[in-house]
C-alpha cells in the first residue's frame, strides 16, 4: 500500500525589512513539519521580527505542527519581534483551544489585522501592509 504525499504549500511574502507573511496550505505534519521548521527557522535568522503565518489553508496540523508552531513564536519573540496566526478553520481552532494555545498565540479570522499588530508590536512601519 502507498499512501499520497500530503498536500503542502509555502509561499512567503517579504512586507519590509522586518515584516513577513508565510502562507501555508494543506497539512502539518510530522511529514511536511521539517520543511516548515526549516523555513521559519531561516525567517528568524533573517532578522524578521513581525512574523504573520497565514493558516487560512491548512485543513489539519498535528502535535508535529505545533511544535513547530511554538519554536518559530520563541524565535520571533527572543528576537524581540511579533507573531501572529491567521486562521479561520474551525477544525484548526478547535486545535488550538483543545490544547489551549488560543491563548499562547496571537490569532486573527483576517490578514490585514495581523500584519498590523505586528508590525506595530515589533516597531515596524505599516506603510509596506497590504
């Protein structure tokens, strides 16, 4: 038997010097989480201190998922910047409730709210929003 390969998409989207979107589509999991990590790994290095990862897309995250979820939040936050979770799968919420990291992440329904808070948390402008 041979399974699929899950379905996994990022796309990152460079705001300014310190302001970054990274949108995810289709699942986290211990499969796709190395690539994930690896990349926002590469986003702290980077300098980036307002991070919006945009879960708009993501129908399923695992505790692989999370894990990834939490060291990018301390990256950023050890850096002195801002994330924040844009999401509205109420499959992927009800994850973040169950485990009660609605309340470790700063999440929004929408983008735009997200980059703003962010950008003004980790003293960036907001000329470069959308």
């Amino acid at each position: 038997m041979s399974f699929a390969e899950p379905r996994f998409r990022i796309q990152e989207r460079v705001i300014d010097d310190q302001s970054m979107i990274v949108a995810v589509e289709g699942e986290i999991h211990v499969s796709t989480a190395p690539e994930f990590s690896a990349l926002l790994n590469s986003t702290a290095e980077s300098g980036c201190t307002a991070l919006v990862l945009d879960l708009t897309g993501v129908m399923f995250i695992d505790s692989t998922g999370l894990s990834v979820l939490l060291n990018a939040l301390r990256q950023v936050t050890r850096a002195g910047g801002r994330m924040a979770v844009v999401c509205s799968n109420p499959t992927v919420l009800r994850l973040f409730e169950i485990t009660r990291l609605d309340t470790t992440f700063d999440i929004h329904a929408e983008l735009e709210p997200a980059l703003a808070k962010v950008q003004a948390a980790a003293g960036g402008s907001e000329a470069g929003a959308p």
